[in-house]
C-alpha cells in the first residue's frame, strides 16, 4: 500500500457508546486515541463518519468524543453490525470523495471487522488504528487484528498515521498540527 493521502482519506468512528464502552479493556486508552485522531481529522478537514450499534439500548456516543465532533456532524444509527450494510449509511459513504477509510472504535471484532470487509468487498483502502479499538476481551482483540491483517487491513497506530498524513515537518499542515501533536505526546 501507497502512502495515504489526506486528501482522499477519512476517519470513520465505530460504535463507542455510553452503555458498552465502561466494559471495553483499556478503555482509557482507547478512548484517549480516538478524540487524538478525532481532533487530527476535524484540523486535516477529512472527512468523519460516526456510527451507533442500536443506540436506543447501546446508548449515544460518548460524551468526550461528542463533544469534539465538528458543528453539525452527522450521526448514524444502525443495527447491521457492518456500518457499511447499512444502505443508508452506504449511500452517504460513497458520495465522499474518500479512498482510505481509518477505522476506530469498538468492536474489534464484530463491527469494526465487519466494516472494514464491507469495504474491502467496496474497493476501498482501509486503516485500523490498533490503539484506538478494542472489544470487551483481549483475545477477541487480538483475533480480530489478525483476521484485520489477513484479510487486508492495515493495521497501524494514531502517530504512525498522524505523521504519515503530514509527510513533512515543514509544511504548514505539520505547523497547524504541532500544538495538538505537542499536547498529546
């Protein structure tokens, strides 16, 4: 796989919701992560796909990601645990301009994996951030990374990509960047 390019790339956030998330391991962690990449997406100006498993019984999406969504992003419901079954979904996600979806969110592996085969299956790149997912065991974490990997996926890290997005240190997307950059580290 090519470098990927902020350009043609998203960030798609999966399912971390109020009555699952507490029962996820290293939820901290995690949760730490994905407002980083959040945060870093939102500044790149990619664009982010939120969904929701039922959140009628799951819950919202958790409050410190909410709180970082851009005005008037979009939140979608669905009940398929691939995000990209759902039509609704499917239909928004293909009228992005995106090649390489980043995935992170819970779970490894049940929605996430599934979302990401969805999008294999749709010709698209996909990312796993392996520290911005999780599951609520750490053998189905570790099982789902790796049918991830064999199936295609690149599995990676927030910084790995954060940089990898950038490219370089001189650029004015790196100087926009550095204070969040700075206040992760």
């Amino acid at each position: 796989m090519a470098f990927i390019d902020k350009n043609t790339c998203g960030l798609w956030i999966v399912d971390v919701q109020e009555r699952l998330f507490p029962h996820i391991d290293r939820s901290c962690e995690i949760l730490e992560q994905i407002c980083y990449s959040l945060q870093a997406a939102h500044l790149l100006q990619m664009p982010i796909v939120v969904t929701e498993q039922v959140p009628e019984k799951l819950g919202q999406t958790v409050q410190p990601i909410s709180d970082r969504l851009p005005e008037g992003q979009m939140t979608y419901s669905k009940t398929a645990f691939s995000g990209f079954h759902d039509p609704v979904i499917r239909d928004a996600v293909e009228k992005m301009a995106v090649e390489t979806w980043i995935l992170v969110g819970i779970e490894a592996h049940i929605c996430v994996l599934q979302t990401a085969k969805d999008l294999l299956a749709a010709n698209k790149h996909v990312v796993v951030l392996n520290d911005a997912v999780s599951s609520r065991s750490l053998f189905d974490f570790s099982t789902a990374m790796g049918e991830l990997r064999d199936c295609g996926v690149r599995i990676s890290s927030c910084e790995t990509v954060l940089y990898e997005l950038i490219r370089d240190a001189g650029s004015d997307v790196f100087k926009k960047l550095f204070p969040l950059m700075k206040e992760h580290a």
